[in-house]
C-alpha cells in the first residue's frame, strides 16, 4: 500500500514546477483533454491485465506513476482556467472544493 501512494505522490513532488510552466506556456483546454485521453489509456492498461489476473506486482506501481505525472501535469492546467469555468464571487468556494476532491482518498 505504501508503495502505491509513494507511487502516485512523487510525481506531484517531482513534477511540481515543469507542470506549471507547462500550463503558462500552453494552451490549458486543449492540454487538459490530451492528458485525460492518456489517462484513459494508461487506466485501460491498467484495468485489462487486472480483470484477468495476469498483473505482475511492478506493472501496477509504473502505470500508477504514470497516472500520477498525469494529475501532477494537469493539476495546474485545472486551477488557471478555474476563473474562466467560475464567476468571480464563487471563485474562492470553487478552489477550496478543487483543493478537496484533489487531496481526497483514493486520487
């Protein structure tokens, strides 16, 4: 289990500036979609070897890094176009519930 959050941790930590360059310098919608695309991807590559039981112990902590660079690199893309989804006076209420369902158990 440790393995697994260190897994799906450190990409935050390693990732942390290049994801918000990354999101200044790119367009945020369109990047978003391509990294949710990929997730999906990485998430069926995930799912078919363990539906089938075919899963060896160091392919789900690589796909579960994988998916980690993935919330790492879009988490910064989702908070600067937060003030364009939002209108100004829900604003600080829309980035406290971000702030929760990205901290929450089980992301």
């Amino acid at each position: 289990m440790t393995l697994v959050q260190s897994a799906s941790s450190l990409p935050v930590v390693l990732l942390a500036l290049p994801s918000g360059v990354i999101a200044d310098r790119f367009d945020q919608p369109l990047g978003a979609a391509g990294r949710a695309v990929r997730d999906a991807r990485v998430s069926g590559a995930l799912a078919v070897p363990a539906f089938t039981d075919a899963l060896p112990p160091t392919v789900p902590l690589v796909l579960t890094f994988l998916l980690g660079c993935g919330t790492a690199l879009m988490g910064p893309a989702r908070r600067a176009i937060q003030p364009e989804l939002v209108e100004g006076r829900r604003l600080g209420q829309a980035a406290a519930l971000g702030a929760v369902i990205l901290r929450s158990p089980g992301t």
